[in-house]
C-alpha cells in the first residue's frame, strides 16, 4: 500500500454536522446533581446542553422553590443557550415548576419561549403530559420532601384533573440526591394503594433509573419519576423516543 493510501485509510472521518444532531437545552437549579441520570434516556444522536440559575443558601422547602421559579433567572439561563439554537428547552426541576401551580408552570413555559426557546417544556407539565399518555386518572405520590411541598404537589395534580389516592415524603430538606435506591423503593411501596393507577416519583434531584422497571413489576402498574417525564417530554416534543427498556411510560411513544 502507498503511504499516500495509507493515508487515506487512516483519516477520520468528519464530525457529524449541527444537523444530525439534536440539543436539548436544560435550565436546572443549582443543587441538581443527576445530569448523568437524564443522559440515560437520550436516544443516539441527541444532545444535552446545562445551565443552572443562580445558588440560594437555604433548605430545600416552598422559599427555595419560590426562589428557583424566578421568571428572570430562568429566562436568563435560557438566553445563555441562545446561539447553540437548541431544538426544544425544559426547567428541570419539579418542586420548582409546580410551587405556584398548573398556571405557574405555563407561565415558566411562556416565560421560556419569550426567552428565545423555540419550543418549552417544564418537568411538571411533563409530569400531565405523561399521565395523559398512560391513561392514568388516579396516582400515588413518593417524594423526598417536607410536608409543605408534597402538599403543593398534590394540589398541582388536583388542579391538573388527576386524582392524588395518598401521598408519602421522607421530610428531607438538602442532600436528596444522596438518597439510595432501597430507601426510594420502601418510600414508593408506602405511598401505593390498591386503586393507584400509578405512582408518581418526584425530585429531578431524586435518582431513580434503575428502579422504574424494579417496581413495576413488583407493584404491576406504572411508576414514573421526575427524571424520567422531564426526559420523555422534552423528546416528545422533538419527535423522538427516551431510551429504557420496559419502562410503561417509554411504550407509549412506541405503540
């Protein structure tokens, strides 16, 4: 072989071009720890890019939630994506998103799209959104909060047209992420009943990808998460399918 086929052969071949690919921009609070657990959804040739809004030196509680569901730092972090051109952009934070409502997370969506996103999604509207896909009227929740924000989640989904059958929460304030899958699993069979349709997992700072198929079979029926609606929502509205085999919510953007 010449060196000049040598050469050939060994050249790399070019990057795939902006148009391959997809970004996803993420505004998320500056505690969030699990980027690594939203990647795991992403099918090939999708691509995140994270911002965080501003630290706030107080307990995970409503304050702090009323704190990173600021319109101006959220459309500020949006604005910091603005010449990667992202195809859709979603606030990744729950407790953030549903603080003042079902017209509070329009809003930041609104708010989002004012901003420069050309399409937006919050973790909480993703949250109905998944559970219009699954049919699902009647749902349990798990959450690693104080009271006060499990009892504004409940109040988020009753005004969202869904049924909340019981709700638990570990009455945790900082350090969520830390949270093991073993604790997570026994808080989730605690909040189940029997005419559940499904249970609902909040805290995008929560880890639990590797739970979801766990529980379901245990309990037979759906459990989504926080991490898992912020994902599928934002590929949803791109036209494409989250990665995670046998999950109950991936099934329906494949049926």
């Amino acid at each position: 072989m010449t060196s000049e086929s040598n050469l050939a052969a060994n050249t790399l071949a070019d990057p795939p071009g902006p148009q391959v690919w997809q970004d996803i921009g993420v505004v998320c609070p500056f505690d969030m720890a699990l980027d690594h657990e939203l990647w795991r959804w992403m099918p090939e040739g999708v691509n995140l890019i994270f911002t965080r809004t501003p630290y706030y030196d107080q307990a995970v509680g409503l304050g702090m939630a009323e704190e990173i569901s600021d319109h101006g730092e959220i459309q500020d972090a949006v604005r910091s994506m603005a010449s990667i051109r992202p195809a859709v952009v979603t606030y990744a934070c729950t407790s953030g998103s549903f603080v003042h409502g079902v017209a509070g997370a329009r809003n930041l969506s609104t708010a989002m799209l004012a901003a420069g996103a050309p399409i937006a999604v919050t973790t909480s509207e993703g949250l109905l959104l998944a559970l219009d896909a699954l049919g699902v009227t009647r749902v349990a929740v798990a959450t690693p909060y104080l009271a006060e924000l499990t009892d504004r989640l409940t109040s988020f989904l009753g005004q969202g047209g869904k049924s909340v059958v019981s709700h638990e929460g570990l009455g945790l304030d900082r350090d969520i992420w830390k949270v093991p899958y073993s604790v997570t699993c026994d808080l989730i069979r605690q909040a189940d009943r029997t005419d559940a349709e499904a249970v609902f997992v909040s805290c995008t700072n929560l880890p639990t990808y590797d739970l979801i198929v766990h529980m379901e079979r245990e309990l037979g029926k759906p459990v989504i998460t926080a991490n898992q609606v912020t994902a599928w929502s934002a590929l949803r509205l791109i036209g494409r399918g989250a990665v995670g085999s046998e999950q109950a919510l991936l099934q329906t953007v494949r049926s």
